[in-house]
C-alpha cells in the first residue's frame, strides 16, 4: 500500500537578493519533515488559479495542510485595511480558499496552521482582528519573535474536543509568532484551545471528520514536543482511513 499523500499549500517569496523581484514557491522545511515523520508523502502545491490544476490537485492528495504566511486580505471579511495590516497576497487567498473548498467536498482531513487557520475561520464567515492593538483588552505577548522551538505562553485544551483528544491534556505551552487574533469565530466551529488572555488558540468543525485550526506553529515544535507530531501523526492516519 502506498503512503497517503499530504497537501501542503505554498506561498510565494520574493527575492531580494540577486534576482531581486524574482518570485520563488516556497513552504517552510518543518511542514514537510512533521508529515514525513508521520509516515506520509508531503506534495507542495503550487499557488495558481486554475480551476483544473486544483481538482488534479485535489484528486491526488488524500489531506491538505494550510499553511502559514501573509495575512488574510481583509476583503475576505468584508473590512477595508488598517495601518497596522502585514503584507497580503490576494491570489494566495483566493487559492487557499479554492483547496479549502474542494477538500472538503472531498471529505478529506484538514490542518490550518496559523495563516490557514485564520483563513478557515474567515471561511466559516469569521472574522478578525488586523492587529491585536485594534482590540480593546490587554494580552499577553503573541509574537515571539525568535527561537520556533521555544514554547512562551500556554494555552488550555478544551475537554471532549478532537485537539485534546490527541494532546491528552489540559494545558500545555506553545510558540507564537502573529500580530492578528480572531474577533468572531466562523459559524460552526468549535473553540479547542485559547490562551490565557482569551485569544482563541484552536478550533474544529465538530460536524467535520477532520477539520483543526491551530494559531500556533506545531510544524516547528514537532521534534521537541511530542504532542506536536501527534498532530501530524493524526492528520496522516485520518488521510489513510480515507484511501
């Protein structure tokens, strides 16, 4: 039997070196390694806007990966930009939203992490904030800045969901490296995890076989935390239940 085949969604770099303006597809190493580790196959897919270049896409992969990168362009939620708004990449959105889309007419299992996060849950008709400064409350410090396998704040696991199910605890730290938070979460979906200040941390679509979004980086912690690759692991047992 061949390994199930993981999605992960690229983005685009640009160069600034010396093909400066040169657009390169790239996803992070870790996304990759976390899923080989977990006994599967991982396919980088390629940002583009055909139609039939997605379906092949989605015909192939038996679990998608969203991953991190630029903020949701707030056009999803209906905002106009604020000041303080990060670079955006409107054709990755309309492409991420497109796999999302497919995946799950497919019911194949699905991972949201940090970006991808934030964008299921504008999928959902969520909405969020473009920095936690727009925000009236006071939080904790959500943006770490360096080390990705150094955990900062903790988060605590909501009991009877999918995430603490696989966690198989309470509370437990995480890294954290966002300067936006979901202001209302998308309809349908499930608080897993939030951190001590209230920011939402995880969710999931309870009427979803697999649907997890996590906030923070576990691609990052998975050779450090065990509970981190158990996410992958997961994600990849569900993807091979489906074939």
């Amino acid at each position: 039997m061949t390994k199930p085949i993981i999605g992960i969604s690229a983005s685009i770099l640009i160069d600034n070196g010396d093909f400066a303006g040169y657009r390169r597809i790239y996803v992070n190493e870790d996304y990759a390694d976390a899923v080989i580790k977990a006994g599967a196959t991982p396919l980088v897919l390629s940002i583009n806007d055909e139609d039939s270049v997605i379906d092949e896409y989605i015909n192939i992969i038996d679990g998608l990966i969203l991953s991190g990168g630029h903020d949701v362009d707030p056009r999803n939620y209906e905002e106009n930009p604020n000041p303080k708004l990060g670079q955006v990449l409107p054709e990755r959105d309309s492409f991420d939203l497109k796999l999302l889309k497919k995946a799950k007419e497919k019911n194949i299992p699905i991972l949201g992490i940090c970006r991808g996060f934030q964008l299921i849950n504008v999928s959902y008709g969520g909405s969020l904030w473009q920095d936690l400064s727009y925000s009236d409350k006071d939080y904790i410090k959500h943006n770490q800045v360096y080390g990705p396998e150094i955990t900062t704040h903790s988060i605590k696991v909501e009991e009877g969901t999918k995430l603490h199910n696989i966690f198989k605890k309470d509370t437990l730290s995480v890294n954290s490296f966002h300067h936006q938070i979901i202001k209302n979460l998308g309809q349908g979906l499930k608080l897993s995890a939030q951190a001590p200040d209230g920011v939402v941390e995880a969710f999931e679509d309870p009427n979803y076989r697999f649907l997890l979004g996590v906030q923070f980086h576990p691609e990052m912690l998975h050779r450090v935390k065990d509970e981190m690759q158990g996410l992958f692991n997961e994600l990849v047992k569900e993807a091979g239940e489906k074939r």
